[in-house]
C-alpha cells in the first residue's frame, strides 16, 4: 500500500495546481461563477479541467503543497485564476451597469425584483439585459473561450512563476472601461430622455395648469421602453465586442510575459 500511495503523492501535487487555478477562475467568471451553478458541480467542474490539463503544469510537481513555499504557490495560483476570471466579469459589469443607467432615467429603477444570479435584488432592467448577454454568451461558446485561456495561461505563467504586474495593472485600467463603455453605450437612453423632460418643462411653463408633471412620467417611462426596445438589439454585438477587447488584452499579456 505504501509504494502506491509514493506514486500517487507526486501526481497529486501535480493535480492540486491546475485545480486552484481553474476553480479560483470558475469562482470569479461571469454566469459560471454565479450563484445558480452549486459549489460542487463547479468543484467536480474543476476536477476534470485539471486532469485533461495536467501535462501543461508539470512543472509545479516540485513544489511541496505543504511547505510555506506550497502556500505562496497556491496563493499564486487562485490570484492568476481570479484575474482571468475578473477580466471576462468586465464586459458582464458593463451590461449591468448600462442596466442600471437606462432604468434610473425612465423610472424603473424602483422596479425592483430577485436576482438568481446573483443572490441579490435588482432592477428589472438589468435583469433582462444580463439573461440576453448570458444566452448570447453560451451561444459564441464562452465557456469553451474560458477553458482555452486557462489552459494557454499555464504556458504563460507557469506554476511558481508568478504575475507580472503589468497584467495587474492591464486588469485595473480595465476597470475604468467599463463604466465609459457603459455610459457610452447609455447615451442615447439619456439624451432621448432628457429632450422628453426638457420638452414637457418648456410645455408646463407654458401651460401650467395641465399638471404635466403627473403625465410626463408615464411618458418618459413609455417612451424610455420604446428606446431600450431599439437599443436591445444592439446590445449582444456590443458585449460580443468587448469580450473581444478582453481576450485581446490578455493574449497581448501572455506574448509579452512570453517574449520577455
């Protein structure tokens, strides 16, 4: 029993870091990582992953997982894995934060309902632009996009190796595009808006005992809901594009890490 378990131990190890990195990925990815997909069908998720993609991260076998160096390793690896999975999240923020933009200028934010993606409540706005992006995400085959990044990331950044801090701060410029991609993406709901209330105050100063105040809400809302109806269709090509301009920025990060 002992020489098996000598043999065995060494593929462990191997395993153990292959399966930190694409479960720290999975945890932080959008529609993967949500609270709708249980714990362990991702943990059983990353299990596989790491055995199909045990030859690439051979090179971890080595390093002791019990060891203080093991620990800054595994540390390492979830840190690799949440980067990956953040910058997919980004183009997911950008939807979300258009939602929340387009429903506070045409009254629906106090609409508010459960999100099972999230665990929280939202808006219903974002609701429904989000359940567009995530069907429009596994229909280009996101999820198989994410599997083919994790798997190149190893010969990027190999076990023990650690990140660079240009990807860290690739990652966090990232941030600030998401709300200017969101509110450029808002500007037509809000200028189309805003000339409604400018028109309905020029009305009631004119004639300021139709009440228009009351009547001009529920246009603003009616009219804001014909207006997301024609910028909806446009929406998925927007997010197709930016999940673009995430792997780009993270395959221009693996050629400088490797050609450095």
């Amino acid at each position: 029993m002992e020489p098996v378990f000598n043999q065995l131990l060494p593929l462990l190890n191997t395993l153990w870091w292959p399966f930190v990195r694409i479960l720290a990925m999975f945890s932080a990815a959008p529609l993967i990582g949500e609270m709708t997909l249980p714990m362990p069908v991702r943990v059983l998720l990353s299990v596989v992953l790491a055995i199909i993609m045990l030859p690439l991260a051979a090179s971890g076998a080595e390093v002791d997982p019990f060891s203080l160096h093991g620990v800054a390793t595994t540390v390492e690896q979830s840190l690799i894995g949440l980067v990956m999975g953040l910058a997919f999240h980004l183009a997911m923020a950008v939807i979300m934060v258009l939602g929340y933009l387009v429903s506070s200028q045409i009254g629906l934010s106090m609409a508010v309902m459960n999100d099972p993606l999230n665990g929280t409540s939202s808006d219903v706005v974002s609701s429904l632009l989000v359940t567009m992006c995530a069907l429009v995400f596994f229909a280009v085959d996101g999820h198989l996009l994410l599997v083919g990044v994790v798997g190149a990331s190893f010969g990027a950044w190999p076990v023990g190796s650690g990140i660079s801090m240009p990807t860290l701060q690739a990652l966090s410029l990232n941030v600030a595009w998401v709300f200017s991609a969101a509110m450029v993406l808002a500007v037509p709901m809000v200028f189309a808006t805003m000339v409604v209330q400018i028109g309905f105050g020029f009305l009631n100063r004119v004639a300021p005992s139709l009440n228009l105040f009351s009547l001009g809400f529920a246009l603003v809302t009616v009219f804001g809901l014909f207006m997301l109806g024609h910028v909806a269709r446009f929406v998925p090509q927007h997010y197709v594009r930016m999940c673009a301009q995430v792997l780009d920025m993270l395959q221009q990060q693996m050629r400088a890490v490797s050609h450095g």
